[in-house]
C-alpha cells in the first residue's frame, strides 16, 4: 500500500512541487501596454535534500521552473522594501528518479510572489503556492536570496543580471520546499530541497 501511495503522490505532488510557473496565456491576456517578466530558474537539485523524507525523490535530479508577472502588477500588501503580489501563473517540469525518462510538465494557475530588498546583505524572492490534486493537497514554497542589487526595488521589474544558483558550506542560495498533511507531528511530510547547480533568469518579454 505505502509503495502504491508513493507512486501516486509523484503525479500529485509535482502538480504543487512545480507549481512555478511561466504562464503563456498571461502573457496572451497582456494588451501589449506593459512588460512581461519571466523569472526562470534551471538547475539539478543536491543530494540528498535538506530536510525531510522526499517521498516524491526529486533529489539529485534537474528541474525547470518558471514565473511570469505582468510589470503592471500591483502588491496586494507592501511594507517597507518589500512587496506580496497574488495571481501569479506558474509553470514547471521536474525529473524523479521513479520516473527518470520522462519530466513531467506542470502547471498552475495561481500563487504568490514575495519581493524584499529590506535585507542588506541581499534580495530575497519568494514564490508560493497551494494546489489540490485528486483530492491530495500540497503546498509549495521557493525560496532565494540573490545578489544585492539584483531587484529593481520591490516591484516586478527585470533583474539587474542573471543569479548563480550554488550551495557554499552546506548553504543554498535557493531552496523549494513541498507539503501536505502529516500524520504525525514530527515534519517528515515537509520536504526541503537545495539547488546545487543551476541559474535563475529574471528578464522582459518571452524568454
């Protein structure tokens, strides 16, 4: 039974895993009045992952995911240096080692975008989402602190260059998380992986 919940959570919680995400009907909704920006980040996740069980086994495999905002957006809370924008489209495709020959391209069609350049030492980019898939919620979470001067301030403007994605001394500069319910309270349910290698992209028009 557990082997055949194993396997069924691949395709449930990839749904949520890359629920970040560049949507191309977005884009098409735009009137051509204001910019598009794609973040896009490629990489290979370490092994192993950071935390938890990865029931899904994504670690030591690559992935691809992408988020797209219009440059219109306005932040549903902002603070000082820092912003939230909801309704952000997203899409992704991940490699499990259950699956190796085939990633899987996922989509979905709402989440969250967290810009802070509050911190001095550098910015930080959080994106965020909760999916339900046959009846199996998840909630994911990519977190990143890039160079500072990366970010235009805290709207969603084009980065100020490319950010390496690495791990120095057992610290990752980007992590995603994944998660559901858990049936104990001991957070194995929470899965935390690091990007070894890898470049994230923030750029106007389609990239």
């Amino acid at each position: 039974m557990f082997h055949v919940r194993k396997i069924q959570t691949v395709a449930i919680a990839a749904a949520a895993v890359f629920c970040f995400a560049a949507a191309d009907r977005l884009a098409a909704q735009d009137t051509g009045h204001h910019t598009i920006v794609y973040h896009v980040a490629g990489g290979t996740f370490g092994a192993p992952q950071v935390s938890g069980n990865d029931l899904l086994e994504l670690n030591g495999n690559p992935f691809m995911v992408s988020v797209i905002a219009s440059g219109a957006s306005r932040p549903v809370k902002h603070g000082k240096g820092y912003a939230i924008f909801h309704g952000i489209e997203m899409r992704g495709a991940f490699t499990s080692t259950m699956n190796p020959g085939t990633p899987l391209p996922v989509h979905c069609k709402k989440g969250v975008l967290f810009l802070s350049v509050g911190n001095p030492n550098y910015d930080e980019l959080k994106y965020s989402g909760n999916v339900k898939v046959t009846g199996i919620k998840l909630a994911v979470q990519a977190d990143v602190h890039a160079p500072k001067g990366t970010l235009a301030g805290f709207l969603v403007k084009p980065f100020s260059g490319p950010v390496t994605l690495a791990e120095s001394s057992g610290t990752y500069n980007m992590t995603i998380s994944y998660s559901g319910t858990c049936p104990s309270a001991d957070n194995t349910c929470t899965t935390v992986l690091g990007v070894s290698a890898g470049t994230l992209t923030g750029t106007d028009g389609k990239p």
